[in-house]
C-alpha cells in the first residue's frame, strides 16, 4: 500500500516548500487557474522515475531546484529527491534514503541511485513479482513484464484525460500503451499466477526450440535436393574457365563434392610476367628518331627544289638576254674599238676604254651562264642521296611498326591469359565457399533430425493440452466483471447515463461499455454522452479498479490523482476557480456527488486508499473543508510568490 506524505520543493537558496498529504483520505488542492496544480501529476511521476518533469516553461522551472517526496509503502518510509534538469532535458539520476526521515538541506541533496534502481527498488517494495506475458502463437509482438512504471497508469487521471470519452486509461494514447495496458492488466488484476507464467513460459521456449529444429530440418532437405544441383553448376563453370577438361556424369552429391574438392586441390596457374619494358621503349625511341630524320631529309629536298628552281631560272634569263644581245649584232665575234658597237660611230680617243669595258660586261655575262649550266648536275646528285636517305629511314620505321606490333600482341595474349586465370580464381573461390559453408547432409544425420523434430512436436503438444491458452483471459474477464458490477453501483448512484442497464470496462477497445437491451454502447463512439458521464464513468472505473486492487492486495500504489473532475462544470478559461454560484443547479449538484462519493469510497476504504484532487472546485459542506490541503487563491500557488522574479504567480 504506496501512499504519499509529502511533496518538497527546494529552490537555488535552498528554501522549501512543503506540501503535506494525509495519507488514507482525500486530499484536495482547490485553487484559481495558472497556479501550479496540473503541473503535479508529472511532478510526482518525475520523481518515482519517469526521464523528465515536464513542467511548462516559467516560474515551476525558473525556480525549482530539486523535487523531492516523503512516502510510504506498509511500514518502510522513504525519502525521494531528484534534480530539476535542465530545460527539456532528462536525467536517469536520483537520491533514495529508506527510513522515516523529514526533508534534509538543499546541501545535502546528492544522487545515489539511479532512476531504473528507484524503480525497480519501488517494484520489489510493492511485491512486483517476475512474471512475463508471453504473446499467443502466431503473434509477432514481443514479450512484457508488467513493472512499477504500468502499476501507475491505474494512480493518475490527467486533466486531458478524466473527461475525454475517447480514452479511459492514463497515457492510453501513447504508442504502444493501449497494448501495453493489455498485456499488464491481467497480471495486475490477478488473473495470470506464477505458475501460470512459468508454464506459458516453458511452453515459449519449447516452441522456440521446435521452429529451430524445424528450420534445420527444412535447411537440410534443401541442401540435400538442391545441392547437386549447385555442385553441377560449379562443375559447369570449371570446364569454361578451363578448371576442369570435360564435363563429368555425377548423380550422387558425395561424388559431386569430391570433383569439386579436387579442383581445388590442383595448382593454381600462374603467369610468368615478360620483360619486354626496355625494347618497347627502345624501339619506340629509335622509331621517334626516324620519324624525326624524314621530317628533316623532306625539309632538305624541298630547300634543294626550291634553289634548284631559282638557279634554272636566272640561268635562263641570262641564256636568252645573251641571245638577244646577239641577235643584234652586241656582241660580235670581233670587236672593232674604234667605231661604237650600237650606232658604229668612230669612238676617237675612248676606243680603246670602250672596247675593254665591253669585253669585261661580255666576259662576265658568258660566265655566269657557264656556272649556272654547272649547278645542275650537282643539285640533281644531292637531291637523289636525299631521296635515298629518306627511303632507308621509312624503311626503318617500318621494321620498328611490325616489331612494336609484334609486341603489342604478345602483351594481349598475356592479358588474355590474366583474364583466364582471374575467371579461374574467382570459380575456385565459389567452389571453396560452397564447400564450407554446405554441410554433405546424409541418410542418418536426416533421421535424426527427424526423430528430434518428432520428439519436439510431442512435448509442445503435451504442454499446451495442459496449458489453456486462454485460461488467463477466461480469469481476466471474469474479474472484470466483478470489478464492473462495483463501478455500476457507484454509477446508479451518481445517476450516470445507461448505469442502469449495467456497465463494464472492455479491455479489448480499452473503453466504457453499457449493456443497453438494443446494442452495446461504447463510451469511445460518443455512445455515452455529456461531460458528467464522461468525468463519471472515468471516475468510477479508477475507484473500483483501485478498491480490488486494495482488497485483493494486488501490487499497485494505493493513491488516485485526478486532475480538475470539475472540469466539465467550470469554463476552461475562467481566471478564478471555485465560484459554484456561477453554475447551474444541476452542475453544482453534479460536481458535489462526484466528490461525495470519492470521500465516501475513501472512507469505506478505512485508510487504505489516498485521493489527490487538483481542482478548482471549492465546497462548503464540512466534508470537503476537512479534505482540503491547500487552498491556492489571492496570489497563493505551487510556487510562494518569494520566489518569482516575475509578476507571473504559477503556471498551471
């Protein structure tokens, strides 16, 4: 029986702020909207462990630095205080002191444990056995061990969830939770023992061990009809690549590994590299060369034409200004020098000057004409040792090509036989891994196989003809029923709608249902109407669920924390909470039952169970005034308005 005594809240002066509970009562915060009180419930969650506060940003967060409770479970006290993190961080750190101990100094506070210990430790004190919930054959989810983190979904009622038709239980909406719920409840309710557990789980692993066997079983017969069929096809590929000569006729997989192992067996090939490096540069070098030698020689002959040319043609021009000059009569066999060669005038005193010039001018003319007749014989000599040169060069270059060719083909043909030799390796490398990784699966090893899966096949069967699979949730159902007629009780009398025709909790849609005479009704298909039936049915489940949890000493924590039941009375957005004059008379009356009744159920309970109620509601009746913890209204809140830097006096 977990209850709570004490919520404490340190700030960085290290100042406190107590909040007192009575244990076995109802406890109700009533106080005005942004003062703190929603923010309780992932307070106290925070510290029996979950990763984080969540606080909303503001004065809980600017101002806290370390949460911490008081509580108790039977007899054992202990003391719980957890460092706020920083923003939306987490933390897996916390501080456990086992004993009746008040809150130490803020300088005292020190982690020793972590959040996973402090959970489990909590579990153990609750009596949370070992257990398992093994899915059915056939079902893929894994196995869950109900733990104290699910005994709390049955401690709290969030201000989005009392009065939301479309959820019944704390946090249902997270992914996996509505599972969750399913498999931890039946542990939690009783219905799944220890022993059942220990069966189902035997049965688990026997079933596990069969679908291996089975699965070895169904490898080696595939090994065995498909393994020739792999080792011919290995076979195949060694006569191609040359591994093998000829293709072999086997029918047996013995014969077909052991012509497989021997190819492995033979000595790979290798290839001897050949050094013709040097005289493939040499040849390439020398060839450059003669290339080099023809470019020159053909720029030799073609300056030879061109001086040929040149020379052909002054001789020309001085061959036929000679033979004009003749023609004439300028240049005669005999010169007279006393009468001028052009108009034959007597010359006087410059006959003898004229005839020498003249003599000179014809001399010189006639030997031009006799060295330009010379030139030619010799230009033709040289142009043919040109020629000649040139021809031996390309001649030359020739031999070079076929040489270079020669060896160029011989380096194809090594390539060709390092492809060879490469396809070759890479066969071998197949057989070589066939060969390892297949095991030669004969006669006898298949029996016994068979015998094993045989033998299995009959322990599995025997264990679940003496396990009825659905035993637990036979149980599961039937003490929900019984946990149902309680909760249709409590609804007659809070006069909620369809109580009359008998209401239960659906653990398959996780939901209220009424067994109205035409069809059920389901709380989550707006079936079941209003706010009050909503708050009310959610309300009345809770307290039932925790009475039989109480009664039959199941290991859940003997507190209910609800936030705002009144919610679905007062307007979401008024500032100042607990003006029952602003309601109806009807809602006025609604809201007071709901909270009748949960005192009443408490008393009943003499002690055993512990109610928190974060509202805004505020009665007068005797009752109520007794249940009230605190009362945060007038600029009072969670956090003491010492403490703000702000005007802002709490966060809802």
């Amino acid at each position: 029986m977990m209850q709570i005594d004490e919520l404490i809240f340190y700030n960085r002066e290290g100042d406190t702020r107590p909040i007192e509970l009575r244990a076995g009562k109802l406890n109700v915060i009533t106080g005005d909207n942004r003062t703190g009180k929603s923010s309780l419930i992932n307070i106290v969650r925070f510290l029996l462990g979950a990763k984080r506060p969540h606080t909303p940003r503001g004065p809980i967060r600017d101002s806290v630095l370390w949460y911490a409770l008081r509580a108790h479970v039977g007899q054992t006290r202990f003391f719980i205080a957890r460092e706020a993190p920083s923003g939306d961080d987490s933390t897996s750190e916390a501080m456990l002191i086992i004993g009746d101990v008040t809150a130490p100094p803020l300088e005292e506070l020190k982690a020793n444990t972590s959040r996973q210990a402090l959970r489990d430790y909590l579990g153990g004190l609750l009596g949370i056995e070992d257990n398992r919930n093994v899915p059915n054959l056939g079902q893929t989810r894994h196995a869950l061990s109900a733990s104290f983190v699910h005994s709390l979904i049955y401690c709290f009622q969030g201000q989005g969830e009392i009065a939301n038709p479309d959820i019944l239980f704390h946090r249902q909406n997270r992914e996996w939770m509505r599972q969750t719920i399913r498999d931890t409840l039946p542990y939690f309710l009783g219905a799944q023992g220890a022993e059942d557990l220990r069966r189902r789980e035997e049965l688990a692993e026997r079933r596990r061990e069969l679908r291996r066997l089975n699965q070895r079983l169904r490898a080696a017969e595939s090994e065995r009809s498909a393994g020739l069929d792999r080792a011919g096809a290995l076979i195949a590929e060694s006569v191609d690549v040359g591994l093998l000569p000829e293709p072999l006729a086997l029918s047996d997989l013995a014969e077909a590994r052991g012509a497989l192992a021997d190819v492995l067996s033979q000595r790979a090939a290798v290839i001897r590299p050949v050094e013709n490096g040097g005289e493939f540069d040499r040849l390439r070098s020398r060839r450059a060369e003669l290339a080099a030698e023809v470019r020159d020689i053909g720029e030799q002959i073609r300056a030879l034409e061109q001086f040929a040319d040149a020379d052909n043609s002054h001789a020309g021009e001085l061959s036929e200004q000679h033979a004009r000059l003749a023609s004439i009569g300028l240049i005669p066999e005999e010169v007279d020098a006393a009468h001028c060669a052009l108009c034959e005038q007597p010359l006087g005193e410059l006959g003898s000057s004229a005839r020498a010039a003249l003599e000179r001018a014809v001399g010189r003319s006639e030997r031009r004409l006799d060295l330009a007749r010379q030139d030619t014989p010799r230009i033709e000599k040289a142009r043919a040792e040109l020629f000649d040169r040139q021809r031996r060069a390309r001649d030359e270059i020739r031999d070079a090509d076929q040489a270079l060719n020669a060896l160029a083909d011989q380096d194809e043909l090594v390539r060709s036989r390092e492809e060879e030799i490469n396809l070759q390796s890479y066969v071998r490398g197949r057989i070589a891994q066939y060969l390892e990784t297949s095991a030669e699966v004969g006669d006898r090893e298949l029996d016994e196989l068979r015998k094993d899966v045989a033998a299995k096949t009959k322990t599995v069967d025997e264990l679940a003809e003496s396990l009825d699979v659905d035993a637990v949730r036979s149980r599961t159902t039937s003490l929900l029923r019984n946990i149902s007629r309680q909760m249709t009780t409590w609804a007659v009398q809070l006069g909620l709608e369809h109580a009359e025709d008998g209401v239960q909790i659906d653990l398959d849609r996780l939901t209220i249902v009424a067994d109205t005479p035409g069809a059920p009704a389901y709380m989550d298909r707006g079936e079941i109407g209003s706010g009050m039936n909503w708050v009310g049915y959610h309300l009345t489940s809770y307290l039932a669920l925790q009475r039989f949890f109480i009664e039959q000493q199941r290991p859940v924590p003997s507190f209910l924390v609800l936030d705002q039941p009144s919610q679905a009375f007062f307007p979401r957005d008024r500032e100042t909470g607990g003006d029952l004059d602003e309601l109806t008379d009807t809602d006025r009356e609604n809201t007071r039952r709901l909270y009748e009744l949960t005192f009443q159920i408490v008393q009943q309970l003499g002690g055993r169970l512990q109610v928190i109620a974060l509202d805004h509601a505020d009665f007068e009746d005797e009752w109520f005034a007794e249940s009230v913890v605190q009362r945060w209204r007038g600029g009072e809140a969670l956090i003491p308005r010492t403490w703000l830097t702000s005007g802002n006096p709490g966060s809802e």
